[in-house]
C-alpha cells in the first residue's frame, strides 16, 4: 500500500496526520458537520488537460497510463469518447455503441461499459492502450442485467451489480470470470449499490444508500473480500466517489448541513478523514486519476466541457 498521502495547499501534512489519528477508528461511524468542519481544508493545484465541443458526464475514466480518457457524451446520445490529455484530437466509439459508465481494464488494453437498448448489460471492446483506438467490435460479456461493475486487478474478472436485484429492493454483487464467463455470487444487501472498486489486494468497496424513507439518510462505505465472509463497514456519511487505483484512500462527498455541495473529503481506506477541499460552481464530481495523487474533475463554461487535473498532495 502506499505511503501517506500528504495534502497540497494551506495546512501542513503534520496536523492532517494528528486529526486522522485523532479521528480515526477501525469500526464503523457515522460523520457530522462537526467532523467535517475539523478536517484541514485545502486548496488543490488544478491544469486543464482537455477541453471538448461536446457536453460530457462528469465520471470520466482515465487510462492506467493517465495519457488517456473515456469521457461520455451526454446529448444527444450517450456516445463514448476517447480524449488524450495532451491536446490531441478526441475521437468516439461509433454510434451504436451507446454506452454509460465506461472504466479501463487495469492492463489499459480493454474499456468496459454498460449498454443495451432493453435491460442495461456489461459490454467490453479490446482496445490499444496507447492510442485507445479500437481493436475489435464490442462484445458482450454476460447477459445477467447490470447497474455498475469494476475490473479486478489482473483484468480477468469483473465484480457487477446485477440490475435485477437493486430493483427488488437488494442490491447482489457477483463476480464473473472472464473466459469462462461464469459467475458467483459474493454478497447482497438491502438498499442500492451505487459504486463499487476492486482494491490491489482483494477487496470490494462499495457505497450503498440504504433502504430507507429517511431524508438526507448517510451514504454507508463497506469492503468486502473477494474470499467471502461478513463486510466490514467503514463509515457512514457522504456519497461514495471512489477507490485510489492504487487502493490507500477513498474519495467522498462531505457530509452535514453546513458543508457547501461542492466540497469532498479524502479519507483513509478505514473512513479516518484526512482533509477537505471545495470545487467551484460549474464542477463536475471528482474522480481519481490514475497516479492516485490527483483527481480528475469536469468543468462546464458555456458550450465547452474541459478536463482538469487537480493536484491533492504535496508530492505529485
């Protein structure tokens, strides 16, 4: 796992050390307006990658080589486009290929994406990981109906949330092997999974919004080994944004009345705080880049949608 992040901006790496540990707590706990407005609050170092023509959904996908980016279209049709973060020219998937939450392979050489005119299914197209011009026509990789997925680390098996579960009031996360195509269930639990990531060493993070008729009810964290077992719960508090690809932190929405809805917190895999930092009006959510030192964001100015990388710690 890697070494401690240490926050870029207005407070020192030495007090966001004390607070996390001050704060910190293997088991489970729910996080106020108090604690947010305890943890250090950073400015990050943001620089426009890529701007496109096009409106684009704020969860972009990087490339593990962090050279490129599924960005997806959202009008008129949801069309998925590769932008290198050089300034080359963007260029998209054919048009039927409509497609929504596209990630890249760990190996950089396949997209996944979910699609489907009927019931939302995961699809996958090989790519080339330098270029991220396609190599083959999509094809589909399992006809269960899905709502999210994530590729594990060696790229030979997807953990998916099956859409028929969520529907029933449960959400099911199973597993799928690659070649063979054959699946396993891992877990279900009452309420939807939103998101989920396949951690470096064999666990599954997943937010779920619990089934609950309760307002502004906390966004609940949990990990889950790949071996089975009971799931561990880290937090409840802001939504879940995403694992760090090299599986040290996790990205959220912060919690509490009086935190703005544009702030964010980083946190430690076991929900400690680390710090906070605000994004201006316009902003897409977050989401990690591929170095796991940075976070890429959207940014809306009239017609344009541009890519930025904000810089989170004090060694990128």
């Amino acid at each position: 796992m890697a070494g401690a992040l240490r926050p870029r901006g207005g407070r020192s790496s030495l007090l966001a050390a004390t607070l996390a540990t001050l704060l910190g707590a293997t088991g489970a706990r729910a996080q106020s307006a108090a604690d947010s407005a305890a943890v250090p609050l950073i400015t990050p170092t943001a620089r426009p990658l890529a701007t496109l023509t096009i409106p684009i959904d704020p969860n972009v996908a990087p490339a593990p080589n962090g050279r490129l980016f599924a960005a997806l279209q959202t009008r008129p049709d949801p069309v998925i486009w590769i932008v290198p973060a050089d300034g080359g020219e963007p260029f998209s998937f054919r048009k039927s290929w409509a497609a929504f939450q596209p990630r890249w392979s760990p190996s950089g050489n396949r997209i996944g994406f979910i699609a489907g005119a009927g019931p939302p299914r995961i699809w996958t197209v090989e790519v080339d990981s330098a270029s991220g011009q396609a190599m083959d026509p999509p094809r589909l990789l399992f006809r269960t109906p899905a709502n999210a997925f994530a590729f594990s680390p060696d790229g030979e098996r997807i953990a998916m949330v099956t859409a028929r579960s969520t529907a029933a009031g449960a959400s099911e996360i199973r597993l799928v092997e690659w070649e063979r195509r054959s699946s396993r269930m891992l877990l279900r639990a009452r309420g939807a999974i939103y998101r989920l990531d396949w951690s470096p060493d064999g666990y599954i993070y997943y937010g779920l919004l619990p089934d609950s008729r309760e307002p502004g009810a906390p966004h609940i964290v949990r990990r889950s080994s790949i071996r089975g077992g009971r799931p561990e719960t880290l937090y409840r508090a802001g939504e879940f944004l995403g694992l760090s690809p090299d599986g040290a932190y996790l990205l959220r929405r912060a919690a509490g009345q009086s935190v703005d809805a544009n702030a964010f917190e980083v946190t430690r895999v076991d929900g400690t705080p680390l710090f906070r930092f605000n994004l201006p009006p316009g902003s897409g959510m977050p989401r990690w880049a591929a170095s796991s030192r940075a976070l890429i964001q959207v940014r809306a100015a009239g017609a344009r949608h541009g890519i930025w990388e904000a810089l989170v710690c004090s060694d990128c």
